[in-house]
C-alpha cells in the first residue's frame, strides 16, 4: 500500500513538475489557469492538452502546450525549421473561423521553453481515441481508454471533417495537406474538429479563378515534425510533386479506412524508402482487394474505394461527399440540425424541437447528453422556445443519473423555475414533478421547485389550478411532511374557499382525499375534517367530496376518527348534509351508508368500553372483597377482640358452634350478600375506605408490650384485662335479690338469657314469665331478637359451672379468681362467695337463692340445687355487666349438667376454660 502511495505521489509529482516547468513564464498563464495534462494531438502527437479556465470569467478552455525539450536533440536549423512550421499551423488556425475547425480561444504564446496556446474545451484527439496515446499522460486517462465510438458519432464526425473540407476547398481556396487522426481533435462535446494546418497550401491564383496549388518537394532529410505524415498523403503528393483538392480526399479516405479499422491506415510506409513504397503503393491501390475494405460499412464501402483512387479526377470533392446517403443517418442529421439551428427561426426550431423526442431514445446517452443537450439548454435564453425546449431537456433528464442531472441540467433548470411566462413552462414542470422531487436536492426542492407548485395554486388561471389539484396527488409521498402541512394544504384549503369555479372545488376536495393518508391522523382531524364544515357550497359534486374525505378519514387504516368525534362533530355534519335537496336518491344512499357505519362502529367501541369497564369493576370489588376478609382474618389473629378473649376463658371459640351457633353461621354471611348489593355511592365509598385500610397496613406495625408472668395467674390476668376495664360497677353488686324459680330436677342449666321486648325484660335480664329455655348445646334464642327483631346472639359466662352440689365432698379452690375484683373495694374470694356445704333439710342461701330457685328433679332428688348466673340485681344486670351486652358475645357456652350422684357434672368446655384461667 505504501510503494501504492509513493507510485502515486511521484506520478503526481512528475505531471506537476512537467507541467509547471513546459508552462512557467509563458504569457497564456496570466489569463489563464492552467490544469491537468487530459490528452495529446497535432503533427507528429507534438502537443501537450491541458484543461485550464479563464481567470476573469472562469470560462473553461483547453491550453495546447509544446515543450521545446522535445527539439533539443535536433540542429539550431532543423529546431528552427520546426517551431515555425508549429507556429504556422496555429497562426493559420487562428485566423480561420469555422464550426469544423478547431476555434481558438487565445492565440500562440511563446516563451523561452514552450509555445502555448488556448482553445475551446477538448476531451481528445481522434488519435488518442483509436488507441494511440504517445505523450499522453502516465498512467492513460480512463476515459480516454475506455472511448468507444458509436456508429452515428463516426458518421457524424465524418461528415463534419467533410463538411471542414468543403470550407477550406470553397470556401477559403486552401487545401489542408496534413489531414490525419491527430490532426482531428474531439471537443468537449463530441464534435469533430480540424486543426494542424502546419503544412496547408492556399491557392496561388485569384479568388476568382481556378485555384492552383504549388506543392514544395518531399524532402527526407527534414525531421519529421517538418513533414506531413506520408501514411495520410495522396500518391501523387510524393511522386508527381503535385497536390490539389482531391489530395485532402484521399486524405480523407485513409481518414475512413482508419475509423473503422482501429486506427490502422491503408498501407504502411517506409519513411527511409518512402519513394520505392509510394510505388508500390500505387500498384496496391490501381488493384486494391476488397479484403482491405471489409470492415468498412457497405453503404460507403464504394465511396471510401473511390476515394481511395489512382486518379485524381475519380475522388469525391467535399461537397459531393457531404451528400452522400451513409450520412442521412436520422442520429446525424439530428446531430447536423443542431449544429445549424443559429440559421433557423423560431418556427423551424419549434417544429424541430416539437419531433426531436421521437429521436431522442433512438441516440446514444452520451451522444444525448454531450451534444444535443448543451444545444437545448442554450434556447432558455429565448422565452418563447422554452415550451418547445422544456419536455426534451425533462426527457433527457429521466435518462441521466442523479449526479449527471445535478451537474449538467440543474444548473440550466434552477431559472426556468422562475418563470411564470408563457404559462406552458408551468404546466410541463407540474406533469414533470415526480421527476424533478425525485433528483432535485432537498434544499433546491424547497427553494425552487414547491414555490412554483404553490405559485400554480395561486395562479390566475382556472385551468392550471386544475392541472395543479390533479397532479399534486401523483408526487404527494416526494413531499416532505412539513412542507405539506404548513404551505401546500393551506393553500389547497384556500383554494377551495377563494374560487367561483366549481371544478376548482371539487378538484381541490378531490386531491384533499387523495393525500390524506400522507397526513397524521390528529392533523386531519382538527384541521381538514373542521374545513368541511366551512365550505359553503351545497353542489351534489361538493357534498359528495365532503362525503369521501369523510369516507376516507374512517375507513382509513392509519386514520380514523374517534368516537368522541363521530358523536359529537362528524354525524351531526354529515345527517345535515345527507338530508339536502340536491342529492339523489344513489347520492342519499351514499350518505346514509356512511352514517350507519359510523354508527355501528361507534356502538361497537362504546359498547365494547363498556363491557370492559364493568369487568373491571367487578374484578376490582372481588378483589377488594378478598382483601377486606384477608385483613379482618389477620386483625382478629393479631390483635384478640375482647369478645374473644372471653370466648377463650368461658369456653367459647370463634370457631365453635355453641347455643345459636347456626345463627351465628347466618349472619356472618349476611353482610357478605347485603355487601354485593350496595349502590354505586357505597361501593365507592368502600373503595376509599380499603385504600385508606392499605395505606395503613403498609404502616410499621406497633409492637405490644410483653409483660413477663411471675406465676401462672398472671396469664390469666392478661388473658381478662380488657374485660376488667369495662367491669366499673362490680364493687357495687348486691347480694340481695328476689328469689327467682328453682332449676327442673334432671334439666341443663342454660347460660343465656331468653330474649324478650325491652318493655318486658327485667333489670337483670331475665324474663319472670317464660324463665329458662331449657335445651341442650346449640340452642338458639326462639323468637326475634332484640332492639326492634335485629337478629343478636349473646353468650353468658358459664358459671354454673362453679356450683356444685350440696352432697359435694370437694369444694374447689377459687383463690385464683379473686383478682377479677377491683383493688378499690374489698376483696371477696371466689371461696368465700362459693356456697357453704348444707347438711340434708336446709336450705341455700339467699345469696344462691338470687340465681333461682331449686326445682324438684325430674330423675333423682336433689339436696341442694345448682344455681345459674341468671338472677342478678340491677347492679350485676345487663345494663351494669358488660357479659349481658348482646354486643360483646358472640359464642355460647355449654351448660353443665348434672351428675348421677345428684351434683353438677363439670362438661369438657368448662375444664378447657379452667385450663385457659389456671395454666
């Protein structure tokens, strides 16, 4: 990679320094720029090219150099002899002018090392194209290398040589005497041009008269730069030391042989011999083979043959050759054409220009590029040839690559936008806007090209708004989003409201729904659906374009209009417009078909909203249904309510089904069923409550204070403390009370009281009237409950189960219980208040006598009967005693029954209670 490098520098470097070193100090570098070295020409391939520019108008020329170190192996003489004949060659060419000839933009500078001289742009000369590239640059410029001819740049390329010809022949009386491949140089357009007039011979004799040539004598001893190339001479220009005319064509047919043969002319000459080969060389040509000619076209094969003649008399002059039919080619005769139209008036070019897109596909690109099109864009200048012009320059356009386009068209294009007459230029532009967004930069897009659509928009004429409406659709996806929101919809809009036309507004409509799926959706539905209802023709033409863009907006997969638009905006506009008088019953139908998709579509989402709205409410209750029972589960299991506690310690269970326990079962699942059935208010005033509930587990939890037992009782302590607290008025209970019914022999004493109306119930609960119910565990209270029939299950402390019977042994120890009295009132103990052992024949206690009386038994007899916590006075009654509040009971207890020996029988709740208490 780097000897790649170094090879390139030191290339570089070389070219430069030559250049610098052939150039420096000649007077050609004051004006002009001098480039890269791009090809070689002239006699003998003498003749550096070199591309330059013009310093004060930056015009583009073609420098010919030749460096005076190519002579120096040569005499002072034969120097000499050489850079005047040079110097003559180019004096001659300057001071013809023609458009055959090779036009010379400054003439020859000299300078101690170089002769110099400016031209028109050259890309090569015809020799460096057919392969020869002696003084050519190093390595062989690509383009020159890969130069192909087509077939009708040869044609035409002959044609104007001959045409050259018949200048200097008629013209100018002059005969060229060196026509050769080098001699002929291939201008930036491909034109064919004639230069190397070193050795040309003008008539001697007047104007007027015949034209005689005298013709110098081949003189071998002459370096060759001092010579016409003898390849290229007439026979009778080295034998017969006399030339004419019809030397130049047979000049010219070596010339034809040669194009066609890669370059190779007719015969080979030995320049040391060059008198014993032209000999031979006639006797070739009086019996030339037609071998020789094979590769030559068969339509000019006779004439190149004619040429190519022994006698002088037999050759084509210039101007029979220039009608011959090889050069009626429709591709040269184009190519003629242009080369002329400086003679034609508008009314021939614009015939010509009107047929020349028919021609155009059948000619080559570069052809089309290079040469036709350099004459179309110069005919901009003439407003009046710019609609004949236009659609050729577009078509050529479509063929170039974007780079060619950008290079070679804009710059000609970019003040043709401008134009705004004659009024055909705009309408070709609009028919060519898919071509001109899709190859014209973005930044030339928005400074030339959109300011012509919109001035079409805004123009005059009806029918150019028209074709403008139509054609905006056909390139709208070119169009960048911005430029379509903020200029060209605005000016569509205006276009609608502002015209008296009616094809305008519909048109306008028209495009408005052709390019809506180019727009976002919220754009088009605050601002194109709105304009709708601002249009106030009611033509069925208008009405049925209001009608698609709103067919198109709905239908649209991208688009769409919501629901809350379609209700509140769309249909209304819509039922307004479908009931006008104009329409027709088909126009009607269209109306209406519309409307009921919006309807139905409009339903279906509602609906669907609606269903899915309702599922997640439900969902949302479930679950906070679930989180509701989830939180009181985990309240009641960290935190025991008082109820429980003394569940706990009198036998009852949260779980247990005790005396109603059915009822219990009933009414835990009634809140649930009236919880179902709350009002909207209410469930969302739940809502709030469970969110304020989370917000308070998602709290720290406060920890309890343990307080470590010192004895087992201590326990028992804890476990009635909350129950403690409400028990105010214990200190103050009486002992008095009047004696109530005994128990029935045989029957189980229960531990609820009977529910009764709150007129009739006594201070301490009991209903004199009824008494005891006496059933067995789970009993329920019969009748409604209390407090207006608001079914309420109570439980009592079981403390029968503390009595035993008079022919009882075993008194039982209560000194554990006496810490459920207060330490402001004398201490009791659970002993001391436990009834005295009777002997058989007395009675119990008024003490016991306030719990009831004792009843026969209905199995055994009984001494002493046990007593019930039924009949306390007002002071131990519901009001007073927290156990009686329905409220705080939730379970009951069992009862305990009697033993076979007459006493009462501790039941197996009862010993779990006494566990709980005593450890």
């Amino acid at each position: 990679m780097e000897s790649m490098l170094n090879k390139l520098k030191s290339t570089v470097t070389k070219v430069t320094a030559d250049m610098t070193s052939a150039v420096m100090g000649n007077p050609v570098t004051r004006e002009f720029e001098v480039g890269r070295h791009i090809a070689s020409g002239g006699p003998g391939m003498c003749w550096r090219i070199y591309n330059g520019t013009k310093k004060s108008t930056k015009q583009e020329v073609a420098v010919f150099v030749f460096d005076k170190k190519m002579v120096e192996k040569y005499q002072k003489f034969d120097k000499d002899q050489i850079i005047e004949s040079l110097k003559k060659g180019v004096q001659q060419l300057t001071r013809l002018r023609h458009p055959r000839l090779l036009t010379v933009q400054h003439p020859l500078e000299e300078s101690r090392d170089c002769l110099a001289f400016c031209t028109e742009p050259v890309f090569a000369s015809l020799s460096n194209v057919l392969g020869q590239w002696d003084n050519l640059p190093s390595p062989v410029p690509t383009d020159i290398k890969d130069y192909k001819l087509y077939d009708v740049e040869t044609k035409y390329g002959l044609l104007q040589i001959s045409e050259g010809l018949s200048f200097l022949h008629s013209g100018v009386k002059m005969v060229h005497g060196n026509l050769c491949l080098e001699n002929i140089i291939l201008n930036k357009s491909g034109a064919w041009k004639i230069m190397g007039f070193d050795f040309s011979i003008s008539s001697i004799n007047p104007s007027n008269a015949e034209p005689k040539y005298s013709c110098k004598e081949w003189e071998p001893n002459l370096p060759p730069l001092c010579l016409p190339n003898p390849e290229y001479l007439a026979p009778e220009y080295i034998l017969s030391v006399s030339c004419d005319a019809t030397s130049d064509m047979y000049s010219l047919g070596v010339v034809m042989h040669a194009v066609f043969n890669e370059g190779k002319p007719v015969f080979q000459v030995n320049k040391h011999d060059i008198f014993k080969s032209f000999s031979r060389q006639l006797d070739q040509l009086s019996r030339l083979s037609p071998t020789m000619l094979n590769k030559i076209p068969e339509e000019v094969r006779e004439h190149v043959k004619m040429l190519l003649s022994v006698t002088p008399n037999v050759r084509p002059d210039a101007d029979q050759m220039t009608k011959i039919p090889f050069f009626d080619d429709v591709g040269a005769v184009t190519l003629a054409y242009f080369d002329s139209l400086f003679q034609r008036d508008n009314l021939q070019k614009s015939q010509f220009y009107k047929n020349l897109p028919k021609v155009l596909p059948k000619l080559p690109k570069r052809v089309v590029v290079y040469r036709i099109l350099p004459a179309l864009t110069s005919e901009f200048v003439n407003p009046d040839m710019v609609p004949f012009v236009l659609p050729n320059v577009l078509l050529i356009a479509e063929e170039c690559t974007k780079d060619e386009y950008v290079r070679l068209i804009l710059p000609d294009l970019s003040p043709v936008f401008k134009q705004q007459e004659p009024v055909q230029i705009l309408l070709i532009f609009l028919q060519k806007m898919d071509l001109l967004l899709t190859k014209t930069p973005p930044e030339d897009i928005k400074n030339s090209v959109l300011p012509m659509v919109y001035r079409a928009l805004e123009a005059p004429s009806i029918q150019i708004q028209e074709l403008c409406l139509n054609i905006i659709p056909t390139f709208a996806n070119l169009i960048e989003y911005p430029s379509m929101k903020n200029a060209l919809i605005p000016r569509i809009k205006s276009a609608c409201l502002q015209t008296s036309s009616l094809a305008v507004r519909v048109n306008s409509l028209v495009c408005l729904g052709k390019i809506l799926e180019y727009l976002d959706k919220w754009y088009v539905i605050d601002e194109i659906l709105p304009f709708l209802q601002q249009i106030p023709s009611r033509e069925p033409a208008v009405l049925m374009g209001v009608l698609g863009i709103y067919k198109c907006t709905f239908s649209h997969k991208k688009l769409g209009i919501p629901k809350e638009h379609l209700a509140a905006k769309s249909l209304p506009h819509l039922v307004s417009l479908s009931i006008d008088n104009n329409l027709n019953l088909n126009q009607f139908n269209s109306f209406m078909a519309v409307i009921k998709d919006m309807l139905t579509r409009m339903e279906a989402e509602h609906k669907t909203k609606l269903e899915q709205l309702h599922s997640m409410q439900e969902q949302q209750r479930s679950m906070n249904i679930n989180t509701s029972q989830t939180n009181q589960s985990e309240e009641t299991k960290r935190t025991p309510s008082p109820g429980n506690q003394i569940d706990d310690v009198f036998g009852g269970s949260s779980g247990s089904t005790g005396v109603n326990g059915k009822a219990n079962g009933n009414s835990a699942s009634a809140p649930q069923l009236n919880r179902m059935s709350l009002t909207l208010e209410e469930k969302q005033r739940l809502a709030k409550e469970q969110e304020q509930a989370a917000k308070l587990r998602n709290q720290p939890a406060l920890a309890p204070q343990s307080v470590k037992p010192a004895t087992p009782s201590t326990q028992a302590k804890d476990l009635t403390s909350c129950l403690l607290n409400n028990m105010t008025s214990l200190g103050s209970l009486s002992l008095t009370s009047p004696p109530r019914p005994g128990l029935i022999q045989g029957s189980t004493i229960s531990a609820y009281p009977s529910t009764t109306p709150m007129g009739s119930m006594a201070s301490n609960g009991y209903n004199p009237t009824m008494g005891f119910q006496t059933v067995g565990q789970g009993m329920r209270p019969p009748g409604p409950g209390l407090y207006g029939g608001m079914a309420t299950t109570t439980s009592t402390p079981n403390f029968g189960a503390l009595t035993h019977n008079q022919g009882s042994s075993n008194t039982p120890d209560m000194s554990a219980l006496d810490s459920l009295f207060t330490s402001n009132k004398p201490k009791v103990s659970l002993n001391q208040m436990a009834p005295p052992k009777l002997t058989p024949g007395t009675t119990a206690t008024p003490w016991l006598n306030q719990f009831g009386s004792a009843q026969p038994s209905q199995t055994a007899p009984m001494q002493g009967a046990p007593l019930a916590m039924g009949g306390v006075t007002s002071g131990f009654g519901m009001q007073a005693n927290p156990f009686f509040s329905p409220q705080n009971f939730s379970q009951p207890t069992a009862a305990p029954v009697m033993n076979a020996g007459g006493g009462l029988r501790h039941s197996s709740s009862v010993n779990n209670d006494l566990k709980d208490l005593f450890g």
